[in-house]
C-alpha cells in the first residue's frame, strides 16, 4: 500500500537547486528537530506494540506520523518513523521513498536517490519514486538524465502529471522551450485544476511527487 505525504505539493524553481525551496539545508539543524525527544518516547511505545504484531494497520499508522513530521519539516523525527516500518518491513516503498523524500528536501541528493533506488528495486513500477529520482538528478543540474527518469514513470501512467509537468520544466531549463511547452500543456490537459502547472509564474517549476 502506497500512501501519500500530504495534500499540499511542494514545488521549488529548477534553476536554484543549490538552495531550492523546500530543500533550504544539507545538513541535518538542530532547530528543524523540535519533538525529537517526544518522538522518541512515542517510538518506544510503538516498538512495543510493533514486537506483537506487524499487521498493516501499525505499519500504515507508522508511514502516517513520519508523513506527518515530514510535512512540518520535521525531518528526524520523520526518518525515525520510517526507520520502524523499515525494522518491521524492510520492503515497504512509502518508508523508502519518505527517505529519500527526506534526504531530498536536506538538499543530501546521492543519499536520497539510493532511497528511491531501493523503493524501485522492490517496486520498479512505483511512480512516484521514479519522478522523485528525477527530481533529485534536476536538483544535481543532471537534466537529460532526469528526463529519462520523468519518462519511465510516464511510461508507466501516461496521465502522471507531476511527471508530464516536471519533463517540461527539465526541458525549459535545458532550453527547449518549445517541447517543454508541449510536455507542459499536456500535464494541463489531464489536469486543468494543478495549481502549479496552471500558474503562469510556474512554467519552470518541477514538482517532488509525495
């Protein structure tokens, strides 16, 4: 079962990705890990449980506090959570790629990309990982690679829009404007109501999917 991180996109400008917006630090900052130690007595108790059993329902209430912590920039207390769904299932892609989404947003890209590319070796078919890999290369100034990358997953889900979208932002920083217009508009046409893609201001933006 794959989960989502949130509702809200985060989107950053492709030719920035030495700060990128979401992505604001490489290293790990004492202030984004407020809760920490809350976090951690809250894990004891889980272990807890989780020596008991590990049906479905622990594991997706896991994902779901790490999801949390990461949609506040909570990133350690994230990692600690899908660091125990990994200790109760060492294949679950949505802690695979919660780290790698992590380690993204640290600006830490080699170590989020062998997340993803461990999600992809359990599930070579999970989209999102395949964009999110795509995004991480972007990030690194590597744009032809993470075209190829945005077109597996669009390969996979022709109407994947955050992929269909991020090509043509990798295309449009690569200079190819004209193509990223047309990978651009077909992201529009599947979707009409992306906030993202739609925006005017927003053409040169590559989207993590979460």
């Amino acid at each position: 079962m794959k989960e989502n991180l949130g509702t809200t996109v985060k989107t950053f400008p492709i030719n920035k990705y030495s700060v990128i917006g979401p992505i604001i630090v490489t290293i790990f900052l004492a202030p984004l890990f407020v809760g920490t130690a809350d976090t951690s007595h809250e894990i004891k108790n889980i272990e807890a449980i989780a020596s008991q059993t590990t049906n479905s329902t622990i594991v997706s209430e896991l994902i779901q506090k790490g999801n949390m912590l990461f949609n506040k920039s909570k990133y350690e207390g994230a990692v600690q959570w899908y660091d125990q769904v990994l200790k109760i299932d060492p294949r679950s892609v949505d802690a695979l790629n919660g780290k790698g989404l992590v380690f993204n947003n640290l600006g830490r890209y080699q170590e989020a990309i062998k997340w993803f590319d461990k999600a992809l070796k359990v599930d070579p078919t999970f989209v999102g990982a395949l964009n999110n890999k795509g995004v991480t290369l972007a990030n690194l100034g590597r744009y032809e690679e993470a075209i190829k990358w945005f077109d597996k997953a669009i390969e996979i889900d022709p109407n994947f829009v955050d992929a269909l979208y991020n090509k043509g932002g990798a295309l449009g920083e690569l200079g190819k404007y004209d193509e990223a217009m047309v990978w651009t508009n077909k992201a529009l046409d599947i979707d009409k109501t992306n906030q993202n893609a739609s925006n005017p201001k927003n053409k040169n933006l590559i989207l993590p999917n979460e």
